[in-house]
C-alpha cells in the first residue's frame, strides 16, 4: 500500500503536516532506491567474483607449487639414498676385492670376478670388515678354485736324475777352473808315471 495525499488528508491531517511527511517519505525511499542500486551493482559483482574464484579452485597451477616441491624432495631423497647405496657397495667391492687377493685369485681374474658378484647381500661391520668373512673365503674357495693358480715344487725323479756335468755347462763343455784342475792333475801325474 502506497503513502498518497489522499490517505493522509484522509486521516485529519493538514496540508503542512501532509508535505512534511510526503517529503520525509521522499527522502527515505531516495535513500531505499541508492541502497538498492549498490547492492544490485555489488550483487552482479558477486556473480563475478565467484566464477573466479571457482575457476581459481579448479585451476591444479594454484596447488603447483606443492606438487613441485613434494616431488623435488622425493626426488632429492631417493638420490640420496641412491647415493649412500652406491658408496656402500663401493665399500663393500674393496674390501671384497682384498679378500679375493688374500685367497691368491690371480690378479687379471679379480675384475672379472667382481664384475659377476652380487654385493647387494654383503654388509661391512663397525671396522670396515666384511661380515662373514670366512664363509666369504670358503664361498671364494669353492666357487672361484679354476682361478686360483696352483704351485707345485717337485723334487726330482730318482729313476731318471739330471745329468752332472761340472758345474752346469753343457755336455762336452768344461769351465775354465775345470780344465784347468784336468792340466794340473794331469801335469802332476803325468810327471810322477814318468820317474
């Protein structure tokens, strides 16, 4: 229902008591018809703001950064890992290297061995020492025996002895000392079977 004139002359009141209500009335529906005006314009903002702030929810570049650095930290932990796992089968290598040496593996078999050996099962003690080292020696001994060279020293054969022909010259040939021992044996005796 609408304030008019009519309805308030209607009630008794007087033309100046009618102009000032009118006017008041004026002036708060002025004020009603701004504010709603603001609030419309803000509304229609809204409307943007949220398709905005939709379209941020949904854009994955927001929460990039996250996933950026959550799979640089993996990345650098497993390349730590893969690090000290390296240094640590290096370790292991030497000291395996030195095991087979002290089993008298030949020299040029050693890389050859060591190329075809799983490591990932040895593990190094506090000193820096292979653990099981003997069962490693015996595994070595039993495995890799065709590359251990054997040294045998034979004496010699008592059927068949080496031939002693004055001090190591060939057959035929004497030394210079024992031509001349045979000229001074021979001088000697040869003097006294004619006197």
């Amino acid at each position: 229902m609408a304030l008019t004139r009519a309805m308030l002359k209607g009630m008794g009141l007087t033309e100046e008591q009618i102009g000032a209500i009118i006017e008041e009335h004026t002036n708060v529906t002025s004020s009603l018809k701004d504010q709603i005006k603001t609030y419309k314009t803000d509304a229609e903002k809204l409307a943007d703001v949220q398709k905005e702030l939709d379209g941020l929810k949904n854009d994955t570049s927001a929460n990039d950064w996250q996933d950026k650095y959550e799979k640089e930290h993996k990345a650098f932990d497993d390349y730590k890992k893969d690090l000290a796992a390296k240094e640590k089968i290096a370790k292991v290598k030497a000291a395996y290297r030195v095991l087979l040496a002290e089993e008298k593996i030949g020299e040029k078999h050693i890389e050859s061995i060591l190329k075809v050996t799983d490591f990932s099962n040895m593990s190094l003690d506090d000193k820096g020492n292979l653990v099981d080292a003997d069962k490693l020696k015996k595994s070595i001994k039993d495995e890799w025996s065709g590359f251990i060279p054997t040294t045998e020293t034979q004496g010699t054969n008592p059927d068949n002895p080496p031939e002693n022909n004055g001090g190591g010259q060939p057959a035929g040939q004497l030394s210079r000392a024992a031509i001349l021992a045979q000229n001074y044996h021979n001088n000697l005796y040869g003097k006294v079977k004619e006197s």
